[in-house]
C-alpha cells in the first residue's frame, strides 16, 4: 500500500510495473483521484514518488529536478545542485514546494 502525493489515500492498485535503471517502477492508481502516479522503488525500498501528471505551472528548476529524480539513482540535494550548477538553498525551496504540492515525495 502507498499513499497517493495528491489526496494521500492509500492505494495498492498497480497497472503495471518495470525495471528502469537501477530501479523498480510501479505506477499505482488512485482510485479517489482517477490518477495514477510512479513510485520507484531501489532494493526494495521505496525511494521516490513521481506523479504522472506534472503542472504546467512549474519552474525551469523544477522540471530540471524531476528529470534529475527521474535518471538518477540517488538524489541528495548536494547532488542535484552540483549536477544542474544550482545552490543548495535553491534547490531545497523548490523540492519543499514540490513536496507541498504532492509533485514528489521525499524519503529520508
Ligand atoms: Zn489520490
């Protein structure tokens, strides 16, 4: 069972799942939200929630750090800000609005 980014109901609904990378994808349904979102799981554990249907509204900075999430099998912020030539600082903001919006889910 994982809980939806949108509404946080839990879901175990599973359409389909895959190999990508060093990961385990299962895009869920949410019933509640009639939308489905990715979780990509690594060694068994889950590492990071993406859901399908990003905002058109978002920032540049964003859209860099989802495509980072997306290829990237560990994704600390030291990291991403190095990759993408951003300050730490800046990309802390945008993954805190993206946690708050439910567009990613962030697991210690
Ligand atoms: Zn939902």
């Amino acid at each position: 069972m994982l809980k939806c980014p949108r509404c946080k109901e839990s879901t175990d609904k599973i359409l389909n799942e895959w190999n990508y990378y060093i990961f385990h994808v299962k895009n869920y349904h949410c019933p509640l939200c009639n939308k489905n979102f990715k979780a990509y799981f690594k060694d068994g554990k889950l590492s990071h929630i993406i859901n399908n249907s990003i905002s058109t509204t978002q920032s540049t900075t964003q859209r860099k750090i989802i495509g980072y999430l997306e290829h990237h099998e560990e994704a600390n912020t030291d990291e991403i800000a190095k990759a993408l030539h951003l300050k730490i600082i800046d990309v802390l903001k945008v993954l805190q609005k993206m946690e708050k919006r439910g567009t990613v889910t962030i697991i210690e």
